[in-house]
C-alpha cells in the first residue's frame, strides 16, 4: 500500500514556475514509478510526465516537453514535477500516481493516486 500527498501547487502569473512535490508513504516507493496527471475543469484525466524507478527513464506529454521536468529522490520518498514557463492552459489539479508497471501514460494503469493539487496559471 502507497499512500501520496501533493503539495506545492497554487497561482502564478504566466511565465512564471511552480513545483509540485508528491510524497509517499511505505518502503516500496523505490519500486513504482511515478507519474504526473492534470485534469482541467470539465475535462478528461491527461497525461503529463512519468519516471520510471530508477528515474533512469522519463516521459512526457508534447505540450509540456521543454517546460516540465519531472524527478525523483528514492530516499526521500518524494517525486517533484518542476514547471517553468507556465501558461493558463497548464490550469488544473495535478495528482501524482504510482505504478507497479514500467513507464506507462494510460491513467488506468496507475495503482495509487493523491488527493490532487490545484495549480492555477492567470494571464
């Protein structure tokens, strides 16, 4: 079992950077990768960067390559997702989640996710 808590998100202007940390509870965190996912007021769940274990493989949505980073430090429990360059289409609640597969983008396969946090970009 893998409890997650986001925190770090909030309002920024446009062009600014914000990151969010995910936090997760258990001895196994080291084992998952993690995953970073946004949903827009009435939208669907998307996609926005993975890591795999080891952080040794990333993957991440078009629209945020280039802007978005996402790491990991196994001995702190903690996955981050740095934003920089932020843009109000990056609006959402971000939820971390994790995996027992390898890299996957499909929601589905997601094991556990945290609560979401809200991070709101204003033009």
């Amino acid at each position: 079992q893998v409890q997650l808590v986001e925190s770090g998100g909030g309002l920024v202007q446009a062009g600014g950077s914000l990151r969010l940390s995910c936090a997760a509870s258990g001895r196994t965190f080291s084992t998952y990768a993690m995953g970073w996912f946004r949903q827009a007021p009435g939208k669907e769940r998307q996609f926005v960067a993975a890591i795999s274990w080891s952080a040794g493989s990333t993957n991440y949505a078009g629209s945020v390559k280039g802007r978005f980073t996402i790491s990991r430090d196994n001995a702190k429990n903690t996955v981050y997702l740095q934003m920089n360059s932020l843009k109000p289409e990056d609006t959402g609640v971000y939820y971390c989640a994790a995996t027992t597969n390898t890299i996957v983008i499909m929601s589905t396969f997601y094991n556990y996710w945290g609560q979401g946090n809200q991070v709101t970009v204003s033009s």
